[in-house]
C-alpha cells in the first residue's frame, strides 16, 4: 500500500488537530496513524499522519499544493513524503567494519527502504568489503587539503543523488559548510553514551572513569562535534572484566543497534526536529 | 489542571479520528493529548483524548451526555475519567512483603493518584505492616468455607467504595464469580514472564527450566488463573549463580516495577481491554 | 598469547580448588582467569581456568595427561581447549537471511574465532548469499525420504571437519540420531522466550496473547523440540502498535544478537552443560 | 550459616592465588565462592573468597593474625568481613523522599545486612516519614556555619557506632575532612549517567540536550563532587513525550533501584576499590 506521510510542527494553539486531520478527512483519505504531540515545557505541537495514498482522487502535487494552502493560514512547518520512494543512502567509513556490515546487510535484508549506491572513505582499507558487496567505493584521503577532499565528497553525493548521508564510524571532523548544507541529512554514530565522552577515545575514557554501562549515540552532525540532535540511544552494561579493548569489541553491537535504529526512523519519516532536539515517533507496523 | 480523559475504541473505519476530535473541538475544549492507534490486523480503532476541563462551559453531565449522543452514532464503546478523582484502591496480600512496601510507600510518596483505605489478608502476617501506615487490616482466613472468606471480601470492598482491587502477591485463586464481578478492576501480579511458568512456583521451575532471565507479569485477572490481559512485564538478567531462592530474591524488584507501572497505567486511565489483550497508551507528562 | 583453557565439573566436596589450583601451579604455569562456581543447590563444582602456554616447558600432550591423572584421582569431567584452534562452523538455514548475514560479517569482522567452510540448506532461497561470501553452499530439499536427507547433511558435516553445528532459523526438526550424535555441539536460535511459545509461530502467538515483550532463546538442539540446554535469552519491549508481522521484524535483531551471544560462548569455551542446563562463565578480555 | 569474606588485592604476579587457596585449604576452610580477577591492562590481581566459618577450629582474631602473616610475605591489602555483624548506616536526606522510602521498607523487609539506627538532615520535611518508622531523625540546617553544622552530623556518626552512611538524595555537598574520614564509605546518589550531567539539576540539563535515556549512578564520595568510585549505573529510556518533571518522575525509579543495589553490594562485602574505579563481584546466593 502507498502511504503519505505529513510531518508537522508549529507554535501550539487551540483547534490545530481538528483543523488538520478536518482537512484531510475532507479529501476523502483514509488516515492509517495519526500521533500527536504537545511539548507543554515549550509549547510546541508535534505531528505524524500516514494516510493511504494508493488510491487517490488527486495527484500528489494537487494534495501537497492544496495542503501548502491550509499550512500557510495555520502557520504550519511541514514536509510530505511518499513510501513508495526509496531514499538514496551514501555510507562514509574510516577503518572500522562493524557498522557497515550492519546497514549493507539490512539493505540487502529488506529493511532497510532505500538503496546504497555508493561507499565513500578516507582509507583504503574496507575496499574489500564494498567489493563483496559489489558497491561502488571511492577513497579520498586527507592530505594536506582537507577543503579539498570534502569536495570531492561533496560533489559525489550531488552526482549520486544522494539524500542520506550516514557516518558508519567515519573518523573525520566534517567543516561547517558541509554540515549546514546536509543539515539533518547526515547520521552520526557516536561510540559513547552523549553527552559523556565527547571526542576522541571514548572506551579508554570509560575504562578510565569505571563506568558500569558504556553506550552509543547516533544523531544528526552539526557544526559542533558530537552537539547534534540525538536520534536514538543504548547502553550495554558492563564490568570490571573488560580491558579498554573489551570494552570497544562489546560496544560494536551497541554502536550497530543505535545506528541502524536511528536509520530506519529517518527512512521512515519519524523524526521531526526542533532545534537540537528531535521528536522520534514510534513504530506501528 | 483538571482533566477529562476519554478512552474510546471500535471497529475501524474512515473518518473516526476527525468526527471525535472535530466534536471536543467544536465544544471549544483544549485537546492536551491525542493518541490514537488503530490495529491493522483486528481492524480496530483505539483512542485516548485528554482535555483540559480547568475551565468548562458547561456541566461534567453535560459532556458527557452529549458526548453519549455521538457516541451512539459512531457505534463506540467509551469511558470517562476525571483527574481530580482519587481512585479508591484496597490491596490484598498473603505473607510476602515487597509488593505491599512498595505500593503504599509510593501512594505516600504522592505517585498514586488514589487513596488506600484498606488491606485484606488471608494471613495475619502483615497485620504489622498495615500498622505501621495506620491503614486498616482485615485478616480472612480460608477455611473450610472458601466461599464464605470470598464474601466477607467482597463485602468489604463494597463498603469502602473500592474503585481498584491490587493482589499484590495474594496467593489464593478467586471464584468466577468474584473476577466476573470486577472485571478489568483487579491487577494481580504473577511472578513470571507469562506466558511462561503459569501457575504454581515459577521461580523454583525456572531455576530447573535453566533459563538466563527471570520476569514478572501484571494482568488483570480473570476466570482463568493467569490468563487475563498483560498490562505490563519486564525481566531481569540472571545466571547460574543463582539457586532458586536467589531467583526470589533478585525477582522481588522486578514484581515490584511491574505492578506499580501496572497500577499507574490503570490509575491514569491509559489502559484499553480488547478481548483478552491491553492496548497502553505512553506516558505523557 | 597461546592461552589453555580447562573446563571441569564435577561433586562439590572440600579442597577441590586448591588441589586444581595446585596442580597448575606446580606444573609453573601462569593462571590468566579462574572462575569458579559451586551450586549450593545441586551440590556441583564448575571451573575455567584460562593458563598463559605461549612459553609452555612441556608439550600439549603431556600437560593433558598429567591433568588426566589428577582428574582420575579427583573423580573431575573435564575438557582442555587451545586458543589458537580455529572452530569450524556449519552454519545451516532455510529462507529466513537475517542470522545468516549477521553470523557471515561477525566471523569476516574477525569476531569469531571460527571458519565458516560451508552452509546448508533445505531451501535454494540463500544460495545468492553464500555466493557473496564464496562460501560453499548445499542445497537437500526435505523430499520423502527424511531419513536420506539428514545422512547427506551428516556426512557433508564429516568431510568438512565440522565442529559445531549452527541452526540459524534450520526450520526442520532433526532426528534423535542426528542430536545425540552432535550432542552439545548444535546450536539452535528458537524465535521465542522459551519456555514461552515452544513449536512454531511464536510470533503470532505472541500476539494475539498480548504480550509486551517479546524475546530469543540460544540452546543446545536436544530431542526434544526447544527443550535443550539454554545458552542465552534476550527479550524486547513492545507494544500495541505492531502486528503479528511488526514483531516477526522488531524480533530479528533479538535473534541475531542472543545467537551470536551464544556462539561466542561456545568458541570462547565459556560453557559447561550440567543435566539440562548451562553455566555460562562471563567474558574476560 | 556464618561465613568470612576476605577482599584482597595486589599487583598481579605468579602463583598468587595457588597461595591463597592453598592457606585456606590448609586451615581446613570449606570455600564456599572464589571469584578472582586479574585486570590485564593495570596488571592486578583482585579476589573474594567466602569461607564457611559455621564449625571453625580456630578463633577468629586467630584466623585473622594467620592470614595477615601470609598477606604480609605476599604483599597483600585485604579486609575480612564476617557475615553475623549486621553493618549500622545512617542515611542523610533533604527533602526528597522516594529513596528514603525504598531504603527503609528494603531494610524491614530483611533484603539489608544492616541496622538503620538514625536519620539525618539539613530540612525538617522528612521528620515525618522517620517517625513512621520509629527511626531516630536529627535536623541540622545549613546556616551561616557550615563547618558546625557538618561537625555536628560527624559527631553523631561516631555516638552511633555507624558504619556506612549513604546519601539518599542529600542535596548538600561535603567537605573533604569529612570524605576523607569517611573514605569508601559515604555512598551518594546521583541522579544522572555519569559522567554526564555532573553536578545541579541533571533532569533539566538532559530535557535540554535531548537525550533518549535517563540514568542515575551510585558511587563513594570523595572530595571532588561526583567524581568517586562508581559502583553503579543504571538508565531508563525516555522519550519526547517528557517534561523535565515527567524525567524527574521516570528517574526515581532508577535511582531507587541503583542506590539499593550499590548499598547492597557494599553489605555483602562485594565491592573492592581501587584508584578510582571499582570491582564489584557478582552475586551467589
């Protein structure tokens, strides 16, 4: 079944349910889900509503345009997406193979509704496992010009057609230009439970300080390193028994499991922002 | 803030949502929270509305009764509930003591919405606990006339207005007749993870059984011992290194969570039987 | 580091420690781990005990049969394992991918300590996978003859020089003879919380008896159906919102994870089988 | 049945646990659990190993004087615990009282080794949660003097023979004088994952930053605020539908049950410091 998904936010008031789910009642649709959100602390209305789109009376442009119409008087932000669309995914590796293992397998699994046409690194190293995979990879190694090599990238995800960039344990600072022109389009996976162990070496610093439980943290990449709207979280409890090394090997499922979740919430349309925060509605299937 | 919350649920079909959330908006109510899920493979509507009733036009009656109307048109089954009534919770307990600490030291603690006026036995045993908050203790041994005990019981919570009925480890099985009488009003906590280890000395069988994780379910109770609709479980991590009284004891925190989530769920109305299933709705708060 | 590793059980009684203990000790070994368990309960002694033989002054043998004398003398069942032995995995299916994928870029991740040098299958469905790995894949349709169809698996199993054998989602009962057989060395992941929906469709059982959490369960194959040793379990939290399929989909990763779990174990040598049950040692590393 | 833990550790070397089980065989101790561990990454040994002292030959300052002969040669720091003393805590409160609450019912219960012979605090709130259970409660508020007010609560300790002092939601930082007194045995409650959220109002800090999931972490105070030993940690997941009062609520939970099982593993003689980390062994009961 093709679904339209709406994904609204605005200032909160008094008669903004009814007014939305009045008009798309009022088009005839049939409205699958429908999950509403108030934050009372600031005030601010969330919405998530999944209509059947696979018999529609009006083309999807003349849904999006009259609807465009009702957001402007209701003051609304608002994107629509489509199921039967398949988002295009570029994955960026360094070194480490966990993650990207994961999200290729749960493409090829099915789970995932988007396609991965392209693998971009700044190390050689998992060329062979692209190659298994038969994936496109492209290796651009920092060298002295890091503006430059971040064009390359740059331009790659724009002759791919990229929509999603997903950081699969890439191990490079991103500039602020390509943050800001991907701006909640690029998933980080963060091997630490944020905000603790910011930065670099986060198992040795939990070895460090003896924590009972390390974690992992995928959010979107911002300006500021490791400062962006979190996504999803896990933690995995641990103990004495665990050298740095111990620690790093038992966080690589936690890291894939955060990841791929928080992948597949974009991919299914059920993530708003608002500013370094995000509403992440629940799963109905 | 005074609340009226409305849980509602029918066959699934077009336009609901808008009809229910079109006539509170349409008596000017303020919609605090809307979650609305429809079950795709039952074909079922399920919804909870929560109003703010702080400031209303008209009568507690006078909604109601209109709601009624509408209601009768669009076929639903519904409830009512307002947030500044106290349920009136009686608790009954045999010899074990955890369950009974925890819920009282919540109520006390101002967690609860509702008072506890009173505590049944059919063991003298935590006649002392019941002191020590001053809250009425009726001690029912079962005798020879297990129908007669079931009476006095059932008298008692007729005369102090029991709204709840909590077992909270109380260790005899209930008449049809008393489960008939207050059907989706008593919780019970059974000290496994349905539907595994029914019955008799779950945590003695799981120690047999080898099992890795120990559990606790709250259900309402029915007819059938253990069979009612699961409100809430969890379960804890065990290993080898427990016998099974080490099972017991590490189990005890886990019974206590799981039938003070249940006892919340139920008092803040998020809690919808269909059949012998619980639809609950998340916190919002 | 070449590391030794014992496994032992046997009647707990006085001194059992200290004369294994000892015994390393005067043999000038270096003990890396000792973890010992008594079960008050059943009256049994368990023990790993990891030793440092990278500079070992005796040959493998000759350590393994003065250990054999002790044994005799201490009435202890005992195994000996070395570090540097690749265990060699069969891994058979049947449609279901998501376990095999999991299992295939977990061992090319380098974190098995195994080979995987062939799979099987009842099914042609995930010859395509096996492909992208180059792993040899065999297809034996279960056609009339049953019978038939397990010698061929045995015998294949025979002349790959297969050690353990890893059910990830085999969906065929296997015989008494093959079980007995390959006692302790089959590994099966069950798609439920065992003793929870034992048999077939756990998932839809599941929900139509409304649980609210869902859950895999790793054991030895024994014959009786789901009834072996367990090795691990792990459970997820769901909820209303997902149909018999959504929890078929939430499950997998449970799946993935608890086998994966429960494999590691068995290649670490971190499990010894009392009876019906396991003890599982934690990892050290 | 009484038994003698010993805690003991030291720099990791050859046969160290050969002579330590080798004493105690010697002695003709029954041991009844031996939990070693070597941390390979600082190079030392940590061990507990619980005796059966229900039938002992020798007294036991004896015992004590024999082992310290051997502990010395070896080079040893260890304790010895006898399981019939029942440790004396005094619990320091302020104003919220779910911890205090849980503490205490825990205690009457029987799950504490352990006397709860008086209360103490910088508020009189409490006072009436104290007299419900008949315990002895002292207000000292923080005036003008600060190091008079802390003399007075230190002073107190030493009149009641206290062993272990725990800090159920005190919200007054200590001096180091009295941390340094009280080394590894203040036990605080913090009411986030730390290393996050140090310091004042953690559940606001995570509303703001957005994250998935809540923690609490139990650990000995020292001098720097909420930088001791941590003994445990534990999260709950939360979501966009929580206020910072809704995270509030959600976390006392966790932090009831972390709090508890820290003190608990203190009781039990379960927990070895070193630096600033902690070994905590599991529990066999």
């Amino acid at each position: 079944m093709t679904k339209a998904i709406f994904l609204i936010q605005c200032g909160d008031r008094k008669g903004l349910l009814s007014a939305i789910v009045g008009f798309f009642a009022s088009k005839g649709f049939s409205i699958l889900h429908c999950q509403q959100h108030t934050d009372s602390y600031e005030k601010r209305f969330f919405m998530r509503i999944e209509l059947d789109a696979s018999d529609m009376k009006i083309s999807r442009k003349e849904l999006e345009d009259s609807f465009s119409s009702v957001a402007d008087e209701l003051n609304l932000e608002w994107s629509c997406h489509w199921s039967d669309y398949r988002t295009r995914i570029a994955i960026l590796v360094s070194k480490a193979s966990h993650c990207l293992y994961d999200l290729v397998a749960r493409q090829l699994d099915g789970e995932l509704n988007a396609e991965i046409p392209l693998i971009i690194s700044n190390h050689p190293d998992l060329e062979k496992v692209a190659n298994q995979f038969r994936i496109p990879f492209y290796c651009f190694p920092v060298g002295e010009d890091k503006e430059e090599q971040e064009k390359k990238i740059r331009d790659l995800l724009r002759r791919f057609d990229i929509d999603l960039v997903v950081l699969a344990r890439y191990m490079q600072i991103l500039s602020p230009g390509f943050t800001e022109e991907w701006k909640d389009r690029i998933i980080n996976i963060h091997h630490a439970f944020l905000p603790a162990f910011q930065g670099a070496n986060p198992y040795l610093r939990a070895y460090q300080r003896g924590v009972k439980m390390i974690g992992a943290t995928a959010h979107y990449a911002s300006e500021d390193l490791d400062q962006g709207p979190i996504i999803e979280q896990d933690v995995v409890r641990v103990n004495h028994e665990l050298t740095p090394n111990g620690l790093k090997e038992v966080g690589k499922d936690c890291e894939k499991r955060v990841l791929a979740s928080a992948v597949k919430a974009h991919l299914e349309h059920r993530i708003i922002v608002y500013g370094n925060k995000t509403i992440v509605f629940a799963v109905e299937r």
